[in-house]
C-alpha cells in the first residue's frame, strides 16, 4: 500500500473541520444569489414603470418601485400599519395553531386507523376541495363575530394541508420500524413516540409549511371581504381610493409575511430533524 493512499489523522480532522467552512460559505453563496435575483426583479421593475412601457401589459398604470418604496417607508411610520400587522398575525397565529393541534393528530389517526380513515377520513376528503374563502358565508351565519369567522377561514385553509400531509407521512413508514419497536417489548405509547412521530416529522413539517402559505391566501381574502382591520382589509381600502402604491405596499407586505412564516417553519423542521441527511445546497 502507498503512502497516498494511507490519510493521517491529522489530515482528516483537517477535512472535518473545513466541512463547516464549506457549508457556510455555500449557505452565503445561496443568499447572494437571492438578494441578486431580488435586486434584479426590482430594477426591472422600476425600469418598465418609470419608461411607461405598454407591450403585452401595460406598465404605465402601475407605480414605480421607488414610488412604492416611498409609501413604503411613510407606512412604517404610522401606528395604522401595525395595528393592520399585529391583527392579521393575530389571526393567522389562532388559526393556525388550531389547524396544527388538531390537524396532525387527525393525520395520524386517519394513517393508522382504518375506521379513523372510513369515518373522518372520509368527511374530510368531501370537505378538501372546498376552497376555505367560499365558507365565508356559513362562517358569517354561524359564527358570533367577524373575528372568529376569519379565523375560522384560517384555521380551515391550513387544517387540510396538515391532515393530507400528516396522513401520507405515517403511511409512507415502513413497517419494520413498528415491528422491532415491538420486538423489544414495547407498546404502543412507545410506538408513537420512538417511530411515528420522528419518522412523520420531515413530512408533518412539510404540510405545516404549505398550510401556511395557504392560511395566509385566504385571510387576506377574508379580510378583503368583512375585515374591519388586517393588512387584507387596508389593501382593499387603499384600491378603493385609487391609491396604488399603498395597494403595493399591501402586497409586498403580504409576501413578507408569507415568506418569513413559511421559512420559519422550514428552518424549525431542519432543526427538529436535524439527523436527515443533507446536501450542502440544504444547509
């Protein structure tokens, strides 16, 4: 054997430690390229509205990046935006907390129950394809107040994505896991936490993270129809005065919070199953 193919230990606790290095410096090349990709979507913007292209669309009408970035700015000076941002995360936090407390044992259950899957399971597979915004009507009639009808739209919109997603994850276990847990004594308690809940995380948090991108799809729409307050509401009052830049900011608002919420979720996941392999383009 030659001497280079014989690794010294020191050589490979020089690997190991530059692993690290080469994950952050992957991690930094990632967000680069992200801030790049916004800066150039913005200059494009701006670019199409300040030359007042009309083409296939017409760009004329729609304000400029820098106009909405100027309204942009006075709105992060009132007590109105935040008022509108602390309802709708309001909303969204109640609704969305429901739809994770019942929605995953409900997954569960449906996964690993037949009578679960032929009773609930059943019902909710009628429900699903209702969109949550169409229940505004019954959630008007039936509920109190505004208030919890629009948390009601939340908790639905996310309840479904968590349930579907919960449900596939447990099935998708293999069964060997189960039997060996088995095998040395244990019963089901123990089956449902050393095999179930690991093995179904990855998914779980999968379905968490569309749940609420959907959520907020339908808040603001709930807003838009009979909110008194929410970021929905303010961006609908804004197009009803013809002030475009301030239906923008609403926009931009929204996707703000969409992506930080959802990514919030996506980097609790990573950090719950923190035992899955990655490549570094995941770290």
């Amino acid at each position: 054997m030659t001497t280079a193919t014989l690794r010294r230990p020191a050589d490979l606790t020089h690997t190991s430690a530059a692993t690290p290095s080469r994950v952050h410096s992957t991690a930094l090349r990632h967000w680069l390229l992200r801030i790049a990709v916004l800066c150039m979507a913005g200059a494009v913007w701006q670019l199409l509205t300040t030359a007042d292209v009309v083409a296939w669309a017409r760009f004329d009408t729609i304000p400029s990046l820098s106009e909405v970035a100027a309204a942009f700015w006075t709105s992060l000076h009132t007590t109105t935006y935040y008022l509108d941002l602390g309802q709708s995360l309001i909303r969204i936090g109640t609704g969305f907390a429901l739809a994770v407390l019942i929605g995953v044992p409900l997954g569960i259950a449906i996964g690993r129950s037949v009578g679960a899957n032929l009773t609930v399971g059943t019902l909710a597979e009628v429900v699903r394809p209702i969109p949550a915004i169409a229940l505004v009507p019954v959630a008007i009639l039936v509920l109190p107040t505004d208030e919890a009808g629009m948390v009601f739209i939340t908790f639905v919109a996310a309840l479904f994505p968590i349930v579907v997603a919960t449900r596939h994850a447990v099935r998708a276990l293999p069964t060997i896991w189960e039997d060996s847990v088995r095998t040395m004594g244990g019963g089901r308690f123990d089956v449902l936490c050393r095999v179930v809940l690991p093995g179904i995380a990855p998914g779980v948090f999968s379905g968490l993270s569309v749940g609420v991108g959907v959520a907020w799809i339908c808040l603001i729409s709930a807003e838009m129809i009979s909110g008194r307050l929410g970021v929905g509401y303010r961006t609908w009052q804004a197009y009803t005065v013809v002030d475009y830049p301030q239906v923008f900011v609403g926009m931009l608002t929204i996707g703000i919070l969409g992506a930080v919420t959802s990514g919030g979720i996506e980097l609790l996941g990573r950090r719950l199953t923190h035992w899955l392999p990655r490549g570094e383009e995941h770290a």
